[in-house]
C-alpha cells in the first residue's frame, strides 16, 4: 500500500477543512450540482419517493427547532439548524419532485426512557416511513453528573424494547440508528472513558438486531480530528458547531444513501 507523503496530507487536510467549512459557511449551495446529485442519489437509499423522514433524539438533533410549530415539515425554524436539517435540505434540493417530508421531533435533554414516554405521539402517530434515532450521550452525561442511574446495558435494554415496539407498530418502518459520540474537549473528561465506548457498542449492537442502517459519528469525529481539533467540532465536546453538524450530515446522507 502506498503511504502518503506529506505534501499529499497537507493537501488532504485543506481539503477536508475548505468542505466542512464551506458547508458550514456557505450552506448547501456551496456544493456542485453533481455533488448533490450523487450523495442523495436514490439508487440504493432508504428514501423512497413520498416518504415520511422522522429525526428523534436530544439536544443535537433538536438543535434549537421551534417546539411551537410541530406541525411544519421541511421549514427550517421548525427543524432547527443542525445535522438534521442540513441533511433534510440537501435531500430536498436534489429531490424536488419526490413529494418528500422531513419531521423533527428532538428534544433537548432526553434519554432513552423519555423517547418512551412521548413515542406514540411523536412517532407512531406520524406514521414515518424512515425514523433516525440520534440518542445516548445524556443517558451518560447525567448519570456522570449525578442526575441518573442508568448503565450502558440500561440503555441498551431500553433501545431495543424501543425498536421492538416501533417495529410492531410500524412494521414497513426503515429505520436508521445514528451512533452516539462525542470529542475530547469542554465537558468531556477522561471519567467519561471506556464506559462511554460501551454506549457506542451497544448503539450498535442495537442497530444490528433490529435491521437499521448505522451512522457511525464518533468514529467520524475520530478522523475529523486528525484535522482539526475537537473544539473546532464541537466547543464543548457534545453539542457540534455548524462544522460539525455539516460533517454529521455528509455522514448520515452517506450512510442513508449508500
């Protein structure tokens, strides 16, 4: 295998920057045509014309969404302005006549157990055809803090009956399974690990058994870091800048997609 040399990896690492930037920046018109095309290509996608898309999760997901406005689909102040929008955007744009809708449903702060608790009403009811689950990093982050007492296999146990449940509800469903993450940086101490590596495996472990497409955002932020620091992420090691966001959603499309 031929090793990089340094003028390749210096070209690299403009390059990674000058895309999440621009994405971050400039928004999705900053990507070609083509670029769009191709990454929200509907060859192999999740996404059939006439979908339904549910985003459910805490704070990232939600991202500053207006809570007021639960009935507006594909409109930016009811979607907030992170990963799930630009995802849900650039689907839009590149997919103009496939009668699509994005729904945003986060809320900051939840855990797995209070996705269950409003499930009927912020996802059965809505009857979604493809429903994107980003959950995981307060089920650690407040136990850390004292505020919980769940475990790893907690959370685990209560993804799963989750899935279970929407799977008997909705049993067309497509459902994606994005991986919980977060960057070395702000909050994120060194307490924090190997327990929250446990969260991960078992984010995925979940998305095996119940048949989901699998995002997986730390092992992207691992790399990203390679390029720039964490903070240059996410300030506080949890919640992304638009940089980041604008790379969690290049991976979710790809994932999606692919």
């Amino acid at each position: 295998m031929l090793s990089e040399t340094p003028s390749n990896q210096a070209e690299n690492r403009r390059d990674f920057l000058l895309t999440t930037a621009g994405l971050s920046a400039a928004g999705w018109a900053a990507l070609s045509s083509s670029a769009i095309a191709a990454e929200a290509s509907t060859g192999n996608s999740w996404i059939a014309a006439g979908d339904t898309v549910l985003f459910q999760g805490d704070s990232i997901t939600d991202a500053g969404r207006k809570r007021e406005e639960p009935d507006k689909f594909n409109t930016q102040s009811a979607f907030g302005s992170g990963y799930a929008w630009m995802a849900a955007a650039q689907t839009l744009m590149s997919r103009p006549a496939d009668n699509l809708k994005f729904i945003n449903r986060g809320i900051s702060g939840n855990k797995v157990y209070q996705l269950a608790e409003r499930w009927q009403a912020d996802c059965l009811d809505l009857q979604p055809n493809v429903l994107s689950i980003l959950i995981g990093v307060n089920d650690i982050w407040h136990k850390l803090n004292g505020d919980y007492e769940g475990t790893a296999e907690v959370y685990e146990n209560d993804y799963r009956q989750l899935l279970d449940k929407t799977k008997q509800a909705l049993p067309g469903v497509k459902l994606v399974v994005c991986e919980p993450f977060v960057l070395k940086c702000g909050a994120v101490k060194g307490k924090w690990f190997p327990e929250f590596d446990g969260y991960r495996e078992a984010a995925k472990r979940v998305a095996e058994g119940a048949g989901a497409r699998f995002v997986p955002f730390h092992a992207m932020f691992e790399r990203a870091v390679e390029f720039a620091p964490p903070e240059h992420w996410a300030q506080d090691g949890v919640h992304p800048s638009p940089f980041g966001a604008a790379l969690m959603a290049h991976a979710w499309l790809q994932s999606v997609n692919g």
